[in-house]
C-alpha cells in the first residue's frame, strides 16, 4: 500500500479511538506564512485537546502521508513550489515523487483510505460564479458524492456561487446538515442567506446519522456537517460585499483560472480587508475542528 500512515494514527484507527484528519492546501495555499504554520500546529493542539488524534494530510516525495511530524508541517506551510493536489493529482504527484498540499477532495480520499471518518477543514470548494462560461466546478462535489466522510465545514466558501454549489449537493445526493442552525452557514459569515433542510444540535445526533448511513450502505457518500462562525466571529457583512466583488473584478483582470481561482481570490480577501477576512476564517476552521473531534468521539463511543 503506497499510503503512509503515522503510527499514532494507526495506533488510533485500529483502537477505535477518535481521529480527526486536517487537509494541508488551507496552510499551504489559503493562509499567508508564518501564521500558516502557526495554524497547523494550533489546529492539531486544538483535535489533542479534545481528546482526539490529530491527522493532517499531505504528499511528501511522492507519497501520500496520514498524520505529519513537525518537520513535515513546517515543509507544507513553508516550502517553494509545494502543489495544490486535487484527487486526481494524487497518481501523478505518487508517480513522479511530487510534493504537494491536499485540497479537500484528495484528503477526504486519502482519510477515508486511512479508515479515518471525520474531516474538519475552512469551507469546501463548490461552483464557482461564472460556471456556466468556465466550467468551474470544484473536484471536492464530485468526490464527496462516492466517498464515506463526514466533513465539518463553515459551508462552502462565500467566494462561490453558493446556491448553485448547494443544488449541486443535491444533484450529487450529498447529505447536508446545519450544526445548531437551520440556515447554511456563509464562510466568512455565519449565514449565507439560504437555508438547510436538516439541522443536528449534538456530536451524537450527528454520530447517529453516520451509523445510519452505514446502516443503509450503497451510494457511499459523505455528510456534511455545516457549522456556522460566530456571528461575533464573521467578517463585516457590507465588507465581504464590497471586496469581494472587487476581488473577482482583479482575478478576471489578472487571467487567473483552475486551481489558481481560490487561492488568488483568498489572498486578495485577506490584503483587502486588514486581515479580517483572515480572522473569520480561522474562527470557522478552530470551530470546525473542535467540533469535528467531538463528532468523532461520539462516532467511536457507539
Ligand atoms: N478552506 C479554507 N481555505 C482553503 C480551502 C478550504 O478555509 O484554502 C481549500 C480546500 O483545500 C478546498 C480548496 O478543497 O480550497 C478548493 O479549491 P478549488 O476551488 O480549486 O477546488
Ligand atoms: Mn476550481
């Protein structure tokens, strides 16, 4: 098996203990260094301090590895030219002995592979606005709909097309819940301003219906947990308005496409509003993490 598990995640998974796995684009791609590295060693504290193991994913020299040291995370937050993998980047970079970051996609399969069942990440890709001119659809959507993974996520990013991602999840036949709302979170912000259909108040509704999926089998999709910033959290509403629309006028203006879309349009976020955006995102990903480990523990104490 070309996987590289750490022993600590080995070690869990086969104990059926808790485990959260941690996707690496967010530092490598999402975050400006050093508070990337800051992050990733934050985050991992934050799964340790609720009882759970921490799993962040990434490919090092080729192969794909579940659970880093130290020395790996300062690699992924720090080196020159580390790629953004999507899943079907992984037999390339395996092939070639390449190095790279996770996007969700590629993490949900290389966690799911590793036998973990809980993902915290910031917000999962989606449609992108302007779909039907560029085709911009991310590979997470597709991934999610035949892959057993419960993703905890603030939404999708509000850099999207939200209500169009969120009919693809329907399309898709991806389970979708709110965590403690009824509305879908934004991100950013705490509501995207749509709704969700179903809504989980505790780590062990949502353990529940982990095992009612396993209960029901085939397809092999994941569940969405969507759990919104805090509102005391969230980025200035009228700010991520105004931004944001100048933040997509300077990425069409700039040419940039495919896997740069994201990471231009976050970054740009980030310079534009004096970090704000930056603040909110990590509120939503320190939320999505601790209640990740949470669901995970409800999942192994069943
Ligand atoms: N969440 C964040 N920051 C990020 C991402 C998610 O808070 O940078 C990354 C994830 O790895 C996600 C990717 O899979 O952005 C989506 O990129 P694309 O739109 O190119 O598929
Ligand atoms: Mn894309």
């Amino acid at each position: 098996m070309v996987l590289v598990v750490s022993e600590e995640v080995r070690d869990a998974v086969d104990a059926r203990r808790p485990v959260v796995a941690l996707e690496s684009t967010i530092i490598s791609h999402g975050l400006p260094r050093p508070r990337n590295l800051q992050v990733a060693l934050e985050l991992e504290a934050a799964v340790r301090a609720e009882g759970a193991v921490p799993a962040t994913i990434a490919v090092l020299d080729g192969r794909p590895c579940v659970g880093l040291e130290k020395g790996q995370l300062e690699r992924v937050a720090n080196e020159d030219g580390f790629r953004k993998l999507g899943h079907r980047d992984l037999p390339l970079a395996v092939a070639s002995g390449a190095s790279g970051a996770t996007t969700v996609s590629a993490t949900a399969l290389l966690a799911a592979s590793a036998g973990v069942r809980v993902f915290a990440t910031g917000g999962l890709g989606g449609v992108h606005r302007e779909w039907t001119l560029t085709q911009d659809e991310s590979a997470d959507l597709g991934l999610l709909a035949r892959t057993r993974i419960t993703v905890v996520c603030a939404g999708v990013k509000s850099i999207l097309d939200v209500p169009a991602t969120l009919q693809r999840l329907e399309t898709l036949g991806i389970a979708v819940a709110g965590y403690g709302t009824d509305r879908f979170p934004g991100f950013y912000l705490s509501d995207s301003g749509h709704p969700v259909d179903w809504t989980l108040e505790t780590p062990q509704q949502a353990a529940e219906v982990m095992r009612a999926q396993d209960a029901l089998g085939a397809p092999e999709s994941a569940l969405i947990v969507a759990n919104p910033v805090p509102e005391a959290e969230q980025l200035d509403p009228e700010l991520h308005t105004r931004v944001l629309a100048d933040a997509l006028h300077a990425c069409e203006k700039a040419g940039v496409t495919g896997q740069g879309v994201t990471p231009f349009l976050l970054d740009y976020l980030v310079r534009h509003t004096d970090g704000a955006s930056l603040s909110a995102n990590l509120a939503a990903v320190r939320g999505n993490v601790r209640l990740a480990a949470r669901i995970a523990t409800a999942w192994t104490e069943a």
